[in-house]
C-alpha cells in the first residue's frame, strides 16, 4: 500500500489546527500536566508556533490535513506532536528522518522525564540521554532528559548516569 502522507513547511494557515493537535497530543501522552498546565502552556505554544525563529514541518494526509508536526531549531527537534489515533504508525519516525535529512551531523531532543513512550521512542532512533535537568525551561517541576542521535563520526556520545 502506497504512504499518502506528506510532510510539507506550515503555513500561517495551520497555526491554529497545530495548536489543536498539540493539545490532544499532549492530553493523550503527557498524563503528569493538569488542566491548569496546559492552559499555562498553551499560549507559549501558540507563540511558538507562530515565531519564525522555529522552522514547523507538517505531516498531512491525502487531503492535506495535519497529523502531525515538528518544530525544528537548529539541531535540536524542538516539538513533535501526533494525533493520538496516528501514533505508532510510523509518522514520528518519518519526520525524525525528515530532520536529520535536512541537518548535517547530530540531533538532539529535550524528553519530559515523566512520558516513558516519548524516551522509549526516541531511544529505538538511536537517541541516547546525555544529561537531565530537575526542571523544564519554564522552572516547573518536570524534569527534562536532554537526549542527542550521534552520527558515525561521534561515537563519543555517552549515557548519562
């Protein structure tokens, strides 16, 4: 059976159904956030989003609806959201592949220490932990494992311990 997905730039157009994805991403997957966190972290979420300074990848269907997207900066994925009825059929691992083609040498990735799946599958892509922090960016209690894909030039990427 032929992929239909595609992975294309956001479009300003998107900004709001990316913001809609995000949530029920993030209500499927991040257990540990309240009601309040995530109202608190909506808005940062919608200026993400809508800041150029972070380079948004969208997965679609056929009918170019968005099932998915990725923030990248630099070499570091700064979000990957899916619908929660899409995970586990290859569309994170499509666009991980998607930003390791657009970028020379490694990436990296910031985990909440509290969602095991999203470690466990940046892990099977070959991303090791390399430090973690007791709290997220915003200084809320959510620790951050800071994870990083070697190339076969850096092999001296270590586990943390």
């Amino acid at each position: 059976m032929t992929d239909v997905r595609q992975i294309r730039r956001a479009r300003a157009a998107d900004h709001d159904t990316l913001v809609a994805l995000w949530e029920r991403s993030v209500r499927a997957t991040h257990e540990f956030l309240t009601e309040t966190d995530i109202g608190a972290l909506r808005p940062l979420v919608q200026e993400a989003i809508s800041d150029d300074a972070l380079e948004l990848w969208v997965l679609t269907e056929r009918t170019d609806v968005p099932i998915g997207f990725m923030g990248l900066a630099g070499h570091d994925i700064a979000a990957l959201f899916l619908e929660p009825a899409r995970r586990g059929q290859g569309g994170g691992r499509r666009l991980v592949a998607h930003a390791q083609g657009l970028r020379d040498g490694h990436l990296t990735v910031d985990v909440n220490e509290q969602n095991p799946a999203a470690r466990g599958f940046y892990e099977a892509l070959g991303f090791v932990v390399v430090s973690r922090s007791p709290l997220d960016d915003g200084g809320r209690p959510f620790p951050i494992l800071h994870m990083r894909r070697p190339t076969a030039s850096d092999p001296s990427t270590r586990h943390a311990d």
